[in-house]
C-alpha cells in the first residue's frame, strides 16, 4: 500500500509530470478545499475523491485502497498537518511518498511577468504567512524590518486568514516595509479566484484598498523593480 503526498496543488498547470503520473494511478485522492478540481480528472475512472475534513483522520479509520494520493495546497494546509498526516498513514501500513510541486509562488509570479529575482540585483526572497504567525510580536517585526531594508523580495501569504483585525494586521506590515522601500516598489497582487494585478506601495496603502483584500491570497513585493500601474482587476 502507497500514500503519496502531492504538494502545491492550487494550481494544476503548475503540477509537473511525475504528479499527475501518480493520480493517474491512485485509488483514492483526497483533496484540499481549495485544491485545483481539474487535477481530478487525470484519476482512473475506479478512483474516489474525497475532500479533506477533520473527520477522515478518526480513531478508527477504514482506509482499504491500495494507492492513496493526497492533494494538499498552500492555503489551507500546514507542514505540521503534513507531517501528522504522513504519520496517520504510516502507522496503518503505507508506504510514504512525497513529490513536492512547482511552489506556487513562483509559478504565479512568472505567469504574470513579475520577477522575483533580478540577477546582480536582488537574488533571493524571503516568505511571510500571515496564517502561521503573529505580526505583532516584536521579535517578527524586528524580522520584517531587517527584510525591508535589504535588497530581497517579501512574498506575503493570506494577509488576512484567521485575523479579527485585518486592516491593522495588513497595515502595521505595509507601514513598516514603506519606512525602507520605495514609495513606487513594485507589487504583485493575488487573489483566490485566480486575478492578479500589478500596483505598487504607495497605492496599495491609500488606493482601492478593499477591493484587494476581499480575496488576496498573496502578495509578492520586489524592491529592486519599480511600477507605474495602478491596482485594477
């Protein structure tokens, strides 16, 4: 028996060959809510989807298929649920795969054209999820400052997942990245419905600031390239 643990799955023309290879051959897929559904339909017609609940790691589990893959993504899993589900399935007898996808950050930036990287000018980024963490913590934000001042990108991930104050979280992070960046840093935005759009710090803090955070996901800031565009989708 084989559980196989597909990584980054929001998205599934960032799946690469050797993924969709082992849904084509599973028996049962279980599958993130927000896991890209036309992922599915590369399984056998036999296969069972089903989409993950708390539920389906009970005490007594029924698990009999031979071939389980798990399809999990970067909103609503955690490495720590990863991790608790490869030992679920190893202690019923499985043997553990784990194929870790094309990330989706930067399958997203370069879909649409955003660097996060220039050579000789800022190679490496750092990423921040706002899900596993408190910004309010003085030692994050000693952290987020020394990112801001040096010449590397900041990817930002659901900037307002699981927060009662969404605007002060999202805005003490924006203020503080504005005190050593550009007014007209470039930014990307992403939102969960697929749209993206291209703006910059100065209007993200004071332009269309509600339509974006209805459904950002992500955002990506890249201080060493510069922007004219104004945030619309």
């Amino acid at each position: 028996m084989k559980f196989t643990l597909i990584k980054n799955t929001l998205v599934y023309k960032f799946s690469t060959i050797k993924a969709i290879k082992q849904i084509k051959e599973a028996d049962l897929l279980i599958i993130d809510p927000f896991t890209d559904h036309k992922l599915a339909t590369y399984a056998p017609t036999y296969c069972t989807t089903l989409v993950k609940t708390s539920n389906l790691y009970s005490s007594r589990p029924r698990y009999t298929q031979k071939n389980i893959v798990r399809l999990t993504e970067e909103i609503s899993s955690t490495k720590k649920d990863e991790l608790n589900e490869l030992i679920f399935f190893q202690k019923l007898g499985y043997e553990l795969k784990i194929i870790s996808g094309i990330s989706i950050i930067n399958g997203i930036s370069g879909e649409n054209n955003f660097p996060l990287t220039i050579r000789g000018r800022n190679e490496s980024f750092w990423v921040y999820d706002f899900a596993a963490s408190n910004p309010f913590e003085t030692i994050q934000l000693k952290q987020l400052k020394t990112i801001a001042m040096r010449p590397v990108s900041l990817v930002i991930l659901h900037p307002d997942k699981n927060s009662n104050y969404p605007n002060e979280r999202i805005n003490a992070i924006m203020a503080l990245i504005a005190q050593h960046r550009c007014s007209r840093t470039a930014i990307l935005v992403y939102s969960i419905n697929g749209t993206s759009a291209h703006t910059t710090l100065e209007d993200l803090m004071h332009g269309q600031q509600e339509d974006w955070r209805k459904n950002c996901i992500m955002l990506v800031i890249n201080p060493c390239a510069s922007s004219g565009r104004t945030l619309k989708f």
